[in-house]
C-alpha cells in the first residue's frame, strides 16, 4: 500500500516519469512508462532489474542490437478489425519497419546455440540452449513474427515504401499508359512554350508547372488571350496566370482518370492485403507490447546513466542499508548550476532488542533525524522516500554497488502543508488524519516517512502525542525515518531499542549546513547561532535564553559538542583508515619489487650460467684448435709461440669483455689448465704429445 493519493507528486516520482518519456523512442514505450506501479513481489522486481542490468551489459557489449524502426501502428490495425477498411500506404510501410525491428530482436536474443526446429512465426520454443541474455530473452516467450507477411509487403511496396508497378499487372499497365500520355502532354507544351517565347509571349525562363494536378503554363495577364486554352489559377501577386493549352486539355483529363484508375487499383491492392492481415490483429497487437516492454527498458538503461544508478540485486526482506544515496532529481538540478550532492549513508535494520552491540553500530528501524532549519532533514527523508519507490517499481538508483536493498509492503508519507480548505481541515488536523491512517496500517513491512513530527499545535502537548504515536510505531515494529525538532523524540531513542538518533550535522564557524547525516547521535537545532547570524539584537537573543533557562542551553551547547567531537574523531579516524590503507599500498608494493629483484636475481644468474657454458665450450674449441696446430707445426718453434700469441689474446678478451666478465681469471685459467692436461693425456694416450712436451712447447 502507498499513502496517501499524491504520494508520487509529493516525493517528485512524476518528473521521474517525465524523464523516462523523454528517452522512450515511440508512444509505445511512453504508455509503458505511465504504468509503471508500485509492486511488493522480489521476484517480479529483481526480474525488472535484471532485464535492465542485460540491457546495459548488451549495449556495452555490442553495438548491432536493432532499435531503428519504434513505429506504433497499433491504432491502425486496431482499425482494420473492422470489414471493408484497408491500411493505408504509409501505415502498411510502418508496419512492415516495425515488425522487421521485432523480429530481429526476438533473433537476436534468440541467437545463441540454438537446436531443433523453430516455428517460422515464432522463435520462442521449448529449445534447449542457453541465451546471452536471460532475463530479456524470456520476453520474447510466445511473441510472434511475421516473416511471411514481411515477406509480402516486400512484393508490393519499393524500398521507399510506395507501391511498385509489379505489384498487380492492372497497375503496371495503368501506370505505362500514364507515363506515356505525362509524355506526350510534356512535349506538346514545351512546343507551345517555345512558340510563345518567340513570339514573346512568355519569359525566357518561364516552365511549365503543375496547377491542380494539371500541366499548364505561366504567361502574363495581358496576353494570356493571345494562347488559346483554359486559365486555371492566377499567382498571389497577380502578375502571372496559369493556363492549360487547348491541344493538351484532352491529355490532362485523361491523365486524370488514369490516376483515379490508379488510386482504385492501389486500394484494391491494399484492401487484399489487409484482408490477409486481418486474421493476426490480436497477435500483431500483442507483438507491440513486446517492442514497447523493449523501449521501456531502453529508457530505464538511458535514465541509469543520467544519474549514475545501477540495478542491486533485491532482498525479500524490509530493510535498508545504502551507501552514498542520492537523491536524482536533486542531483541533476545541482549539476546545472555546477554543483555536486551530498551522498547519504543510511542503515534501517531489524534487531532483537537485546544486543547492546546494536546500539554501539547505531542499526535499528527507526531514525529520529534532528537538527537545523534547511540542514537536510527533509531531503534526506524524501531521498530514502524516492529511492525505496523507484526500486520497488523496477527502476535502477543511484546508490553504492556495495548498498543492499529490501521490500516494503507499505509505504507512507506525512509531508510538508497538508491544510485543506475544502474539507475545513487545519495542517494540524491533516497530520492528525494522516497520523490514525498510518498507524492502521503500520506492521513489521512498513516504512513511515514523517517530516516534522508533531508539529503544528502547542509544542508540549504536541510533542506528547507525538511520542505516543512514535510508541505506537515501535510497538508495531516499523521502519521508519522521522524529522523533529522535539526533545522528547531525541531521548526516545535512548530507552527503546531499535531506534536510533540521527544528526543533519552544522558548520558552527561557517554558521552553514553541510547536509551530511551522522547517525548515533541527536542534532541541535542551532537556534540561538542561527538568529544571532540572521541579525536578531543581543538583547532579544538573550532574553530568549533567559527564558527557556540555562540549562536547555547548556543542554544544547553540549549537544552541539558531542557532534563537533564526534565529527572531529571521525575524520581522524577516516585519516587513520587512508593512512593504513597507503601503507598496505606501500608494503605490497616493497614486496612486489622485492619479488621482482629476487626475479631477475635469478635470471641473472641464469643467463651467467649459460653464458659460463659458452664461454667453457670456446675455450675448448680453442685448445682442440691449438693441440691440432701444434701437431701440424711438428713443434716448430715460431708456429709455437704463434698458436700461445692467439691463446693469450683469447684469454684477455674474454677477461676484457663486460658480459662475460662474470668467472674470475683464476676460476678461467684454473679451467684452461684442467682442460688442457685432459686434452694432453687423451693426445698422449694415443702416442702423439704428452702433456710435458705440450708444457715445454708452450713455454718456449
């Protein structure tokens, strides 16, 4: 249940559905809008959310989806039901646009890994395969297609949407004939022009035109008698008749009847086809309300980018706890004139009442936000009003992707002047009405939106009724967000538990509100701060504090403190919560570079290793080369001192090149040394050199 009657207008939902009209593509989508309503089953709203979330991924994903032809023909085919009526030319052009546009989306959400057989009429079947995109894919259950008659407007209208010559053998004939006698009627009166130009009885310029669907010419009135024919038309200014030559009356009049024979001929042709279309008025109709649920979704898509809302998953149970909410409408009025919106945090929860640890964490059902005139109160209100509504009749909203929603079964505002003077009733007497009306309803799926509660009578007693309503409330356990200024109602939250207090907070040094809701505590009013800036004397400021007394005024004075101490530590605690969030950036950094030195630590040494093995396999080469030498020199002793020469410059350039600097020289000659005496003993093993006389080679 909603309440009361204007609900949508006082919580701002008809500029809503102003906007989603603004982005439907065709009056089809735009009647789609205005039912939109309220609904309590989380089945049916997590369905509307999720054909909104598939349509966002879609549009992301892919750029082919066909929205080109929203042409509403519903009226015209409503028509047809009726015998002896027929489309018109243009309306069966539409319909053929348009139910192109249906049937390529009921394919294109049909496309994937399809089986069996379709209907050619329809593409929604019991096939086993899995869509794309599920939730928009089940609305194409038991849509029909019309390929067939598709099909047959193809064969009588062109690809401008006229009716082709080829469209019945009567026409294509009638229409020669016409063209041929347009012909013959265009060459016998530019025989005439020119005759008459000549003669100088017609401008240079001057060409024939059409005048009632006849072809005639443009003279002036003084020698319009000097052309024999008949004057049918004369220009605003008078200064130019039209007439049609005698020689070509004939010929426009049987033009004329040609295009009658035309015109019945192409009715005759349109009311066959209607006489084919009439039998699938119902399931034509139908198929538009396919294109028009479509169109909806494209404008709720649209709408979600406009004020940067998504589609939360629903949970069937009343609660909420939303990060950074934003009201829409408010944030797109700010935006004009370059200003940003202040998020609201707010958490509404069950609790059992008896865990204290829920009152620390400030969750319960009911809020009591206080706090200054035109701090925020009353928007912070009617942004949980707004939103709540929105996603309960399938609109996505703008609040964190981390934010978790809920179902109300009722909702139910008391807002702003409700003094009727039709039905003799005072603002008081409406709340009053308002007050009996809710608290009737009120249960345990119920969310009360009450701004200002119990003001309008004498502030005592008013204020008593109001936390015997507040009670009543409670009893029933409600959820609910209430303003007030009362007293009362602030320390009603500390005997009760679900129910918590809320502050709109007040700059006190900038004497401006920040319209920033800090839940846990109750918020001042700031009336003695806010007077004294509005320019109220001393005087009257302090003979007001005289009055209430002392202790009020401390009482507010301390108020006004705990919430500047409480916003104070707060930051320091978010400064707290970034700075530790920087270091477990910084450390996880650390650790990535420590992990990537360690990396290349270990490449290095690789490619050292590698470059070591090449480096043992030159070397080799190089001894194997001069052992192989020393033979062929048969120890002559300057081949000798040649071959030890080309040793020792391999030597230093392997010790002189940086890439390969990596093995120390004693590491490298101790290597040499080892390589060769096995080279020796294998040589002396089979009776050439020993390694002595290699030895002895080498030194001389």
């Amino acid at each position: 249940m909603i309440y009361p009657n204007n609900f949508e207008h006082k919580l701002g939902f008809g500029e809503i559905r102003k906007l989603l009209k603004e982005r439907c593509l065709s009056t089809l989508g735009k009647e789609k809008v205005d039912e939109i309503a309220f609904s309590t089953d989380c089945r049916e709203i997590n369905e509307w959310l999720t054909q909104v979330r598939e349509f966002r991924r879609l549009q992301e994903e892919k750029d082919d989806f066909p929205m080109q032809y929203f042409f509403d023909v519903r009226e015209a085919i409503t028509r047809i039901r009726l015998e002896n009526t027929h489309l018109e030319e243009d309306e069966v052009w539409d319909l053929r646009r348009s139910l192109q546009t249906i049937a390529d989306i009921v394919r294109y959400l049909s496309r994937k890994e399809e089986s069996g057989k379709r209907n050619e009429n329809t593409l929604s079947d019991d096939d086993d395969f899995t869509p794309d995109y599920p939730a928009l894919y089940r609305l194409t259950e038991g849509v029909m297609v019309f390929p067939a008659m598709i099909r047959r407007i193809d064969s009588i209208l062109d690809k401008f949407g006229k009716i082709k010559d080829s469209a019945s053998m009567t026409l294509a004939g009638i229409r020669h004939e016409l063209e041929k006698t347009q012909g013959s009627i265009s060459r016998t009166l530019y025989t005439i022009l020119h005759s008459a130009q000549k003669d100088g009885l017609v401008e240079k310029d001057a060409a024939p035109t059409m005048r009632d669907g006849r072809l005639v010419l443009p003279v002036a009135p003084s020698v319009k008698r000097r052309i024999n024919g008949i004057v049918h038309d004369e220009s605003a200014t008078g200064k130019t008749v039209f007439i049609e030559p005698a020689e070509v009356v004939e010929a426009n009049n049987k033009v004329r009847q040609l295009e009658a024979e035309e015109r019945r001929e192409v009715i005759r042709i349109l009311t066959v086809f209607t006489d084919e279309v009439r039998p699938y008025v119902k399931e034509i109709l139908d198929s538009y309300q396919f294109l028009a649920q479509i169109d909806l979704i494209y404008a709720k898509t649209e709408l979600a980018k406009l004020t940067s809302a998504f589609e939360p998953t629903v949970e069937d149970k009343p609660h909420i706890d939303w990060i950074r909410a934003i009201h829409p409408l408010l944030q797109l009025s700010l935006a004009k004139q370059g200003k940003k919106v202040v998020p609201l945090d707010i958490r509404l929860e069950t609790t059992d009442g008896t865990d204290l640890t829920d009152k620390k964490k400030n969750i319960g059902r009911l809020l009591i936000i206080s706090g200054p005139n035109a701090g925020g109160k009353s928007v912070c209100l009617k942004t949980v009003g707004l939103l709540q509504y929105m996603l309960q009749c399938g609109l996505p909203v703008p609040i964190g992707d981390r934010s978790t929603t809920g179902i109300f079964h009722h909702i139910l505002i008391d807002i702003g002047d409700e003094q009727s003077i039709e039905n003799d009733l005072s603002t008081y007497s409406s709340h009053l009405l308002n007050m009996k009306n809710m608290m009737k309803q009120a249960n345990a799926r119920t969310l009360l939106l009450i701004d200002e509660f119990g003001s309008g009578t004498e502030p005592t007693i008013g204020g008593a009724i109001a936390e015997a309503m507040l009670k009543q409330f409670w009893k029933k356990e409600a959820f609910g967000v209430i303003t007030t200024h009362y007293q009362n109602l602030k320390h009603f939250a500390e005997d009760h538990p679900g129910v918590v207090n809320g502050a709109m907070l007040y700059d006190r040094h900038e004497m401006q509100a920040l319209f920033q809701l800090a839940i846990g505590q109750p918020g001042s009013s700031f009336a003695i701060e806010i007077a004294r800036k509005s320019g109220i004397p001393e005087e009257v400021i302090k003979d007001a504090s005289d009055i209430v007394g002392s202790d009020y005024i401390q009482s507010d004075k301390y108020l006004q403190d705990i919430v500047r101490d409480k916003r104070y530590w707060e930051g320091k605690r978010q400064t707290i919560h970034q700075h530790e969030k920087s270091l477990e950036g910084s450390i996880q950094r650390y650790e990535n570079n420590l992990e990537e030195i360690d990396r290349e630590r270990k490449a290095i040494l690789n490619r050292a290793k590698q470059q070591a093995d090449e480096l043992l396999a030159e070397a080799n080469r190089k001894i194997e080369n001069a052992i192989r030498e020393i033979k062929e020199a048969q120890a002559e002793k300057e081949r000798t001192r040649q071959i030890r020469e080309e040793l020792q410059e391999f030597r230093e350039q392997v010790q002189n090149d940086d890439t390969r600097g990596l093995m120390s020289e004693e590491d490298f000659a101790k290597k040499l040394r080892q390589m060769e005496d096995r080279k020796a003993r294998e040589e002396g093993r089979n009776g050439t050199y020993s390694q002595r006389e290699i030895g002895s080679k080498s030194e001389s």
